[in-house]
C-alpha cells in the first residue's frame, strides 16, 4: 500500500505544478475539469441509461398527475405512492455509477488537499507541535529538536491519559532551506516531520503517520513514520489555504468539488448522460 501511495504521488507531482498560489489554483482547476471528464465517462460506461430515463419519467408522470387531478384525492394517493416507489429505483440504478466513481474521487481529491489544502508558515508565525504515542510511559523521556529557523516558546506540556505532548514553536524571521522538528525519546529518535515556512513545497499536510493505518489513505503527502516507532501520529498545526472564486474565498477541496460539477454540467450534453 506504501507503494501505491508513492506511486500516486509522483504521477501527480510530474503533471502538477503547486509551489505557489497560482499554480495551486490552477491546479484546482485542473483537476476538477479532468475528474469531471472521468466522472461522466465512468458514470456512461457502468450506469443504466436507459433505466435512469425511464424512472426518471416516471417520477415526472407521477408529478404531473399530482398536479392535473388535485381534486381527486386517490390519485394523489396513488402518484405520492409512485414518487416514492420510482425515487427508490432510480437510487437503485445510481448507486453502483456512484459507488465506482468514489475510487478517482477519493484519490483526486487526497492530492488536492495535500497539495492546495494549507498554507506555508511564513517568519513570526507561532503553531503547536504535537506528539500521539502508544505508550504515554514515554512521556517523561520525550524531547522536541528544531532546526535553527525553528525555535522552541515552551516547554513540553505532556497529556498522559492521551498519550500526548505538546509544545509552542515560532518561526524565526530568517529560515532556512530545510526546517525539521525532530522528536526523542530516551536519546533515541522516534520520528521527524519537515516545516514548510518561508518556501514553496508541492505537497504537505499536519499529519504524519504510520503507513499501517487506515487514515495513511488521507495523509501520506510526506511519506511516514517508522512502523516500529512509538510515536503513532506527528502533527503541525498549518493554516488552512483559502481561494477566491466569486468574491467568496473558498476551501480547496470545497471549490474542487464546485468546480467540478461546473464542469460536469457543462460537458453532460456531449456524453449524453441522464443522471
């Protein structure tokens, strides 16, 4: 699995150019028009056509005849009946299109947030370092290490019924190529995660994890900790990214998703797909 994630990676890192805002956006963009095309050729391929059209219809007829005979109580009846009983089929026909599509989605839209999804600290910003262990017995041994663009405003403050430490860092107004924070415990190093500040990075996320886990789907931007490490989880609090679409300022994965069935609705005419 470890692999397929880096397989993943490096095909969106060759096609994909995120540094910066604009490349971000447009990268957005990109993918929402790419999936969009994905989505509808999947949606054709695996879905009922016909089927759809004819509930669909049907479900229209129903409403109609709601509307021609409101003075017959039966009828309507019978047509809130049909609506429901249609309504059911036509779910039943959309659900396997949808089903094979969640896979391209889940997948696109990883590579978006950890592409688009955060900001890149910059000098004079302030963020938390925390620390998830296995065995909070460790607690005590724990010590946070930073590179010289990262210094340390507190000292640990450790959670032991979570299992969890804690300390305040700062970016120092001048960083250099490369920060890390690094973790230890008993002298030995248990893991270490890169600090984007100050400089563009094609891909990072607050989270650093065991490969193992069923969250490594979500959060594998910078590879992961070590399986036999203590430390289950590492994570930086980075700001979320915002972009302006329509004088609104947006999520990432919110306007990939917008974006997306822009696109869709736009290109359905060409596929000639019902949904």
């Amino acid at each position: 699995m470890t692999a397929f994630f880096h397989l993943m990676n490096t095909a969106f890192d060759f096609i994909l150019f995120t540094q910066g805002h604009t490349g971000r956006y447009a990268a957005i963009v990109l993918l929402s028009a790419v999936s969009a095309v994905i989505f509808m050729a999947l949606f054709k391929k695996v879905s009922n056509q016909a089927g759809i059209k004819r509930e669909k219809a049907k479900i229209v007829g129903n409403l109609f005849q709601m509307r021609l005979y409101k003075d017959r109580l039966s009828l309507i009846l019978s047509s809130i009946f049909n609506v429901f009983k249609h309504n059911l089929f036509y779910i039943r026909y959309m659900l396997v299109p949808l089903i094979v599509i969640i896979i391209p989605l889940m997948i696109i839209t990883v590579q978006v947030n950890q592409r688009c999804g955060y900001k890149p600290f910059i000098p004079g910003d302030e963020f938390i370092v925390t620390a998830d262990l296995n065995n909070s017995g460790l607690l005590d041994a724990i010590e946070c290490q930073t590179t010289n663009g990262i210094e340390l405003s507190t000292p640990v403050m450790r959670i032991y019924e979570q299992g969890r430490a804690y300390w305040r860092a700062k970016v120092r107004s001048r960083t250099e190529a490369s920060e890390t924070i690094s973790l230890y415990a008993d002298n030995q190093k248990i893991g270490s995660k890169t600090i984007v500040a100050g400089r563009p990075a094609e891909r990072f996320i607050p989270q650093k994890i065991k490969g193992g886990n069923f969250e490594a789907i979500f959060f594998n931007a910078e590879g992961f900790l070590p399986a036999a490490s203590p430390l289950e989880k590492l994570t930086i609090n980075y700001p979320r990214a915002t972009y302006g679409f329509l004088w609104v300022g947006m999520d990432a994965v919110v306007l990939y998703f917008l974006l997306t069935l822009i696109f869709a609705l736009i290109i359905k005419p060409f596929f000639k797909v019902s949904v």
